[in-house]
C-alpha cells in the first residue's frame, strides 16, 4: 500500500489545494476498483489535513488570498474550485456511504456558504477570496467564476441545507 502524505510531510514547497483534491479522488477511484477500504482512509487524511490547515474560519483559503491584497495568478485562482470538484469525485466514489458523505457535507456547505457571503461582487461573480469580504483584493474573471460555481455544485450533491 502506498502511503500519501501530501500536507502530513513538511517540506519547503508551497501546499495547494487541488493538489490535494486529486490525490483523495484518486485514491477514491482506486477504491472503487479495488473494494479495499484503505484507499478511503488514506484520501480521507488528506482531505481532513486540507479541512483543518487550508482553511480560515473553516473556509478554503490558498496561501495567496488576501482580501485586502490578493497576490494570487490567474492559475491559483481556480485551485479552490479544482479541490471542490475533485472533493465531489472523492464522494461520488465511495459508493453513497452515508458515514463518509456526512463527514464532508458541513464542509462543502460552508465553502457554498462562504462563496455566496463573501466572494460574490454585486453583479453576481464569485471572486478567489472564498473565506472573507472583498477589501480590494480579491479578483473576479471566468476562472473564478468557475471556481466558485464547483463550490456550488458540490453543495448541491453533498451538502446540507442552508438558508442564503
């Protein structure tokens, strides 16, 4: 069994959080072909890494947001949204365990939660600062865009109610 360890072993690289994303869907889909549970649990101590480091007030946050100065590229813009959407694939192939769904379901409410709050500018774009109001510094253009809508579309499939 290979181990991952993408955000358990400190090093000096800088931590992203789509990576993380397709290290735990892939491992969902090796468990999809295999049956062997391991896989599950090895992807759900990345995701639970990103949970509780990539996060502030429980929000997905890349090292570059800022809402006062955002120093993100038109690249990094769309990560938030990559990690949502491989998230979901993560999901999808557990088979609908309801266990494991209703870990991450709060989760993705609060990322949905947290787009429509605090990234969405008056004409009705998610920017790339998911975690607090724009200062300033978030960015809006189709990349983020893209980015947030997957953190809707996560909600719709996995997510818990919430009232807007």
């Amino acid at each position: 069994m290979v181990r991952w360890y993408a955000l358990c072993k400190v090093d000096d690289k800088t931590k992203w959080t789509y990576n993380q994303g397709l290290i735990a869907s892939g491992l969902g889909v090796l468990y999809a072909a295999t049956g062997n549970t391991t896989y599950l649990d090895e992807a759900e101590k990345t995701l639970d890494a990103v949970t509780s480091r990539m996060v502030s007030n429980n929000i997905l946050k890349e090292i570059c947001d800022d809402p006062v100065n955002s120093t993100c590229d038109e690249n990094q813009y769309i990560f938030k949204g990559v990690f949502m959407k491989h998230l979901q694939y993560y999901l999808d192939q557990t088979g609908g365990n309801a266990s494991r769904i209703a870990k991450y379901a709060g989760f993705i409410s609060a990322q949905s939660s947290g787009v429509y709050h605090y990234a969405t500018n008056s004409n009705n774009q998610p920017g790339n600062v998911w975690y607090a109001p724009s200062q300033g510094g978030s960015h809006f253009d189709p990349k983020t865009v893209t980015s947030g809508l997957e953190a809707h579309i996560a909600q719709g499939k996995y997510g818990t109610c919430y009232n807007f």
